[in-house]
C-alpha cells in the first residue's frame, strides 16, 4: 500500500518539475538584451552576432528552444557556460555537495536547539523559560540572516578570532554559516513544537498514562512527543526548503562555495544558462524534499497510512 | 441597522484582546514610530543634501552627538539615510504585497468559489509556482526584468502570489460551506454578489492576519535582494544595500552595518508581533 502512495507522489511531481523548468526558462528568456551581442562585445557585426544567434538556437521559437533545452536536461547537459565555456552541469555537481552540507548542519543545529526549547515551553507554560523561549523564537524568525551573519563574523572571527569569516577550507568554516542559515528554523520549529506539544499534553491518553502511574518524563519522551512531533516534521520539512533559499544569501555572506553563491554571481555576470542551471537545481531539491518529508509523514502517522488503505480498498 | 452594531460591536472586541497583548502593543507602537519616520524624513534631514551627497571629509566617524549613528564610507549621516530607508522599505513591502494580495486573491475566490475544473486548473498552475522558494523565485524574475524598485516589488510580489491564493481559497471553502450562503443561493443571489456581499468579507480576517506577516518578509526579501545587489541600487539609502556596502568596512567600523540591520528586525520583529497579536484577537480558540 504504502509503495503504492510513494509511486503516485513521485509520479504526480513529474508534471510540476515539468512546469517548473518551463517557468523559469520562459522567465529567464525574457531577460532584455540580446546575448549574442552580449558574448560577442558591441563592436561586432551583425553578421557575426546573426550567426552566434543562429548558433545558440535564439532565432528560433520559445517553446522550441524550450523543448530543445528539456531534451539536453534529460540527458545531464544544462549547456555551456557562457562566462567559463565549460558545461554548467560540472560547476553545478561540484558546489551542490556544499550547499547540501551547508544545509544539513543548519538543520542539526536548529533540531538540537528547537526540539527541547518547543517541548520545555510547552510542559512550563507561561514559565520564565517559556517567555523567554518564545520572545528569541520571535527575534530569530525577524533575525534577517545576513544581518545575523555579518554580526556574527564580527564577534567571533573578528573579535575573537575562534572561526574564520568565510571560505570552506577547514571544518570550523561550517560553524559560522550553519548557525547563521539554523537561527530562523529553529525559531518556526520551536514554536511549532511547543503548540502542538500543548495540544498533545492536554488529551486524555497522556492523563490515562499518568494515572497509570508512569513517570512524567516518560510520558513526555514517550507518549506526547511521538505524536508532537508529526506537525513538526511537516515544518522541518517546509524550513528544509528555506534552508534552500536562506542559503543563496548566506553563501553570499560567508563566501561559502555552493551553488547559492553561484548563482548570485553568474546572474552578476549576465551567465544565462548557468543562472538557469542553478533555479532548476534549486527547484528540484526542493521538490524532491517536499516529497520524502510527505512520505516520512505517512510513515509516521498511522492515521495517514490507515487513510490510504481504506481508499486502495474502495479502488 | 441591526448589522452596523453586530459587527462594530465585534470589532470592539477585537480590538479589547488585541490591545491587552503587551507584545501586539508594542509592535504597534515600533511600527508607528516607522511610519512616522517614514512621514517626516524630510524634516529630519534633507535627501539630497543630507542622505545622497557625500562629504568625504566625514567618512567613517563613530556614533556621536553630531551623527547619532556614525557616518558611511562617503561621509553620510547612517541616522539620515536608515531614517529615509524607512519610506523606502515600507513602501516596497506593501506595494509588493497589494499587488500579491489583488491577484492571489482573485486567483484564490476564483478556485474556492467554482471548485471543480476552475479550481484543479489554478492550483496545478500555484503547484508549480509554490515548488519554487519565494526568494528564488524573487531573483528569478529580478535577474530577468533588471534591477529596480518598480522590478523588485513586482518580483516580491508575484513570489507572493501563490501564497495569498493559498490563503484566500483555504477560507473562501471555509466560508462557503455556511447556512447562510445556502440561503442566499437560495434565494436567486447572482455568483458574483455572493462572492462579494457574503464570502469575501467574512474572509477578511486570515487575510488580514497573513498580509501583516507577508509585509515583514516582504521588507526582508526587500533587504535581502538588495544586499546581493539585485535590489535598489547605491546611493538610494536602502537598508541592505547599506548592509552590503557597510560589510568591506566590518573590521574598523561595525556601525556602518550594525543600525541598517537593526532596523531591519525592528520593523520586521514588530510586524510579526501585531500578526500574532491580530491572529490571537481575531481567533481567540487559536491561542
């Protein structure tokens, strides 16, 4: 059954990563200014730019060109670089491991930090910790993170010299951008925690289970959290995506070598299609994340899987 | 008549829960010393004189009586310029989210009202909008119109597009299935007025509750393009290309990037504070 529902999810993201690559390209094309001139400089002559045109395949309908550039995705080829000359698949594959560890750590830092402070201030509600908890989730979810980021360079790599201020060439450059990308999710992630906690800690099964006589931390650990945590992955799962996006202006901060930063910079240098390469990339990692944290929810909430049972019965 | 004093009632109470929350309050109070900012820049210092033109005989001076926020790498008045900021970063937060709100709300009514085929065709088309992160959607467009402020609230905007449809149609459903749209069906109402006269004002409140939100990511997103430099273009006092221009001088002059950043998450912390606070007084069962 469950294989079932992982099949028609992944089926059912085709058409949108379908829609999305289209998007984008169709947005990307409307970009003013014709690029054969670009490549070429102003001095050259019609005939030249009319013949790179030709080349490139920009005389030639959208929607052709469109087709055109889906067929070579299909087949790992995003074009060449018009900045380098070299294929932008090989730039995106050799920064997007960086971008996913920079990620991955951010959303370590902000579950190890999130999930006590969500459940501490839900079991002492309207405690000092809990007001406190909640007034730094505010201020972290207001916190723009290249704010953050920059304050962050000056006291502990300015000042005190204990990370360095950017690049990736030693394990301590992580510490810095990770905590910087982490600082908004783990803000979202506790205040979901705490509410559902609170709405979970409230029902009778944690009061049969007290009045059983099981020990109150056990309760917590092992009845109220299992099912607190079901809206919390939802969350994880959304944050994980603006992780994505956090990271483009992060990377920038940090000059971390990952394909947000990449980004930033082929757009800076007019790099056409490996600004394209970059917002596909993006987009499908968000997709793809989306997708395994919808599954993970089905896996982990009965209630979900028993739905989907009972309808693969009526079928 | 009996309906003026229904709802002004409600809104009384409303307002009694809003403004017993210390935080909503104090949002409201910040974000009025923004507007007022904002209003009275000029007053404050001059833009050409005072935010724009460069007086390289000051440049780098620390906090002081005479520069209440230090100077910049051209020697102008930090205080002046966040000051004029201020006008800047509203204006293009709820600009950008008008124009999300018109078009998502209509794309919104627009599926929750029709349902079916009308509904299954928008939100295919949201689907594929809301598999792209809203910044990475906002340089997107960006990279593609050029940079400036009429291109960078359209960008935000239509980022925002999805969201708001998101919104509108998850409380238009809500709405709809009451008695008292039935009854007005029932009675021979045109489609249009039930929209207009009995839907849409009843959905006023989420609405309300996450454009207030929207407006502070919106003044983030704002900051954050502008800081990449796909945003508002020096020497125009927007705060994160100040952000960005301070950054080469962190080392010796942390001023330069400390009070545009500041205010920043002030107005986007206190945003937050009176959404929350609206949210909680609208719908007292959420709390």
């Amino acid at each position: 059954m469950l294989r079932q529902y992982i099949f028609k999810r992944t089926v059912m993201l085709l058409p949108v990563l379908l829609g999305v690559t289209f998007l984008v390209f169709t947005i990307i094309s409307l970009t003013p200014g014709d690029v054969a001139t670009m490549i070429l400089g102003q001095g050259a002559t019609a005939e030249s730019v009319a013949k790179l045109r030709h080349q490139l395949g920009l005389d030639e309908p959208l929607l052709i060109q469109y087709g055109r550039y889906l067929a070579h995705l299909f087949q790992g080829d995003m074009g060449i670089s018009y900045a380098t000359q070299k294929p932008v698949v090989d730039e995106i594959v050799g920064r997007f491991p960086n971008t996913l560890t920079l990620a991955f750590y951010s959303i370590l830092v902000s579950l190890i930090l999130s999930i006590p402070i969500g459940v501490i201030s839900a079991v002492k509600q309207y405690s000092l910790f809990d007001n406190l908890g909640m007034v730094f989730a505010l201020v972290g979810i207001s916190m723009p993170s290249f704010w953050l980021g920059l304050i962050l360079i000056i006291l502990f790599a300015l000042n005190l010299g204990w990370f360095p201020s950017g690049g990736a060439d030693q394990w301590q450059s992580i510490v810095l951008p990770a905590i910087t990308l982490g600082v908004a999710s783990t803000a979202s992630i506790a205040r979901t925690t705490r509410s559902s906690m609170l709405e979970v800690i409230r029902q009778d099964y944690i009061r049969t289970a007290k009045a059983k006589g099981v020990g109150n931390l056990q309760v917590i650990l092992k009845h109220a959290l299992k099912n607190a945590l079901i809206p919390t992955l939802t969350v994880i799962g959304l944050e994980f995506g603006e992780l994505l996006g956090g990271a483009i202006l992060t990377e920038t901060v940090f000059s971390w070598p990952g394909i947000g930063r990449l980004m930033v910079e082929s757009i800076q240098r007019k790099d056409t299609p490996m600004v394209l390469g970059c917002i596909i990339v993006f987009s499908v990692a968000f997709s793809v994340v989306n997708l395994i944290v919808d599954i993970l929810y089905a896996l982990i909430d009965p209630r979900i899987k028993a739905n989907y049972q009972r309808k693969g019965k009526a079928a | 008549m009996s309906n003026g004093v229904k709802r002004k009632s409600r809104g009384a109470a409303i307002w009694r829960r809003f403004i017993r929350n210390k935080m909503a309050v104090a949002g409201l109070v910040i974000i009025g010393v923004f507007v007022g900012l904002a209003a009275f820049a000029d007053v404050i210092g001059d833009y050409q004189t005072k935010a724009i033109k460069m007086n390289i005989k000051e440049r780098h001076q620390a906090p002081s009586v005479k520069h209440y926020f230090g100077t910049d790498e051209f020697g102008r008045d930090i205080f002046i310029r966040v000051v004029h900021g201020t006008r800047i970063s509203l204006f293009v937060g709820i600009i950008s989210v008008s124009i999300a709100l018109f078009f998502g709300g209509i794309l919104g009514s627009l599926a929750g009202y029709y349902g079916g085929r009308v509904d299954t065709i928008i939100m295919r088309f949201l689907d594929v909008l809301l598999a792209i992160p809203v910044i990475l959607l906002a340089i997107t467009i960006v990279a593609s119109l050029g940079t400036s402020i009429i291109n960078l609230m359209i960008a935000v905007g239509v980022a925002n597009i999805p969201g708001f449809a998101r919104v509108t149609r998850a409380s238009v459903l809500t709405v709809k299935s009451n008695e008292y749209i039935e009854a007005a069906r029932a009675i021979g109402s045109p489609n249009h007025k039930i929209l207009f006269n009995h839907i849409l004002p009843n959905c006023f409140a989420p609405i309300m509750v996450y454009a207030t939100l929207k407006v502070a990511t919106a003044i983030m997103a704002t900051a954050g393009l502008s800081f990449i430099g796909l945003g508002v273009k020096p020497p125009t006092p927007e705060w994160g290309s100040m952000l960005a221009s301070g950054r080469d001088f962190i080392r010796d002059h942390m001023h330069e990037v400390f009070f545009p950043g500041m205010m920043i998450m002030l107005s986007v912390l206190s945003l937050n504070m009176i959404g929350d606070g609206l949210r909680d007084a609208l719908d007292p069962r959420l709390k």
